[in-house]
C-alpha cells in the first residue's frame, strides 16, 4: 500500500507540474547545464532566493520538460515547481519497479560530488511513465537535479 501511494504520489506531482509540447524533449547535456546554471544562481544569491526561484513555473530553471529540484541530504525537498510537495521528505519515494530513486540519489551525495541516476518516472509530455535520466550535483548540504526523459 505503501508503494502504491507513493508512486500515485509521484504520478501527481509530475502531472501537475507543467505542459510542453510532446515534440520538444530536452537532452541530458541540457539537464545538465540547467544544474550548472541552477548552481551558479545558489553561489551568487544564497539558498533561499534560490530555492524561490527553482519553485517558478513558468521561470529561470524551467523549459520543456526540464526543471530543477533541490534537495536536502536528508531528502527534504526543498524546491520544486510543485508548491504542494515542497517541504516534505521523498526519502521513500519509489518507482514503479520499486527503486527508491531519491533516497538512492542522496545516498550517493553523501559520498560524491556529482553524477547520473537512471530510473523511471510519468513524463508530462507524452503521459506515460518512462525512463528518466537524472543529473545531480551536490554543492554544501544541498543536491540539485535536473533530468531528461528518455525516448522509449
């Protein structure tokens, strides 16, 4: 019961996060820059304004199918385009094949700077879940990620 409230959870959070159209995907090098360019705003600006700007949608850090959420190592979600999950802790959030993608990615963090995580998840776009590809940098106690959706 547990998994299915939180892969509907994770069904709604994408789904109510933004539209594009289902012709433009984003790649992974540009998931990848949006961290760079979400990164090179916290250096610059500090973690608050940073994390009100990652919440705009439409914004800064939004295009396509493409945001940035930011994390604590803990997998407090700090921002997100999605108003109604900011605050809360996705540490057990799961896919639809069981993985526990965020705590996976926090785990990681803890040891790593920076990497790439596979897993799937509902794209927006097409309205079926597909396999996502996840860029991830950590920068203080902080982890930003971007991702693109793969085409299946």
């Amino acid at each position: 019961m547990r998994r299915l409230f939180a892969f509907t959870v994770a069904v709604a959070i994408a789904a109510l996060s933004f539209t594009a159209r289902a012709e433009e995907r984003a790649t992974e090098a540009e998931a990848e820059a949006m961290v760079h360019k979400a990164v090179a705003f916290y250096k610059k600006n500090g973690k608050a304004k940073t994390a009100g700007e990652l919440s705009k949608s439409p914004g800064p850090f939004v295009d396509r199918d493409l945001y940035v959420s930011l994390y604590t190592l803990d997998g407090v979600l700090l921002a997100h385009i999605n108003p109604k999950i900011i605050g809360k802790n996705l540490m057990e959030l799961r896919d639809p094949d069981g993985k526990s993608f965020v705590k996976e990615r926090m785990e990681a963090a803890r040891t790593t700077a920076k990497g790439w995580q596979d897993y799937k998840f509902f794209n927006p776009v097409s309205k079926k879940i597909e396999p996502k590809r996840m860029y991830w940098e950590r920068h203080d106690d902080l982890v930003f990620a971007c991702g693109a959706y793969k085409k299946s």
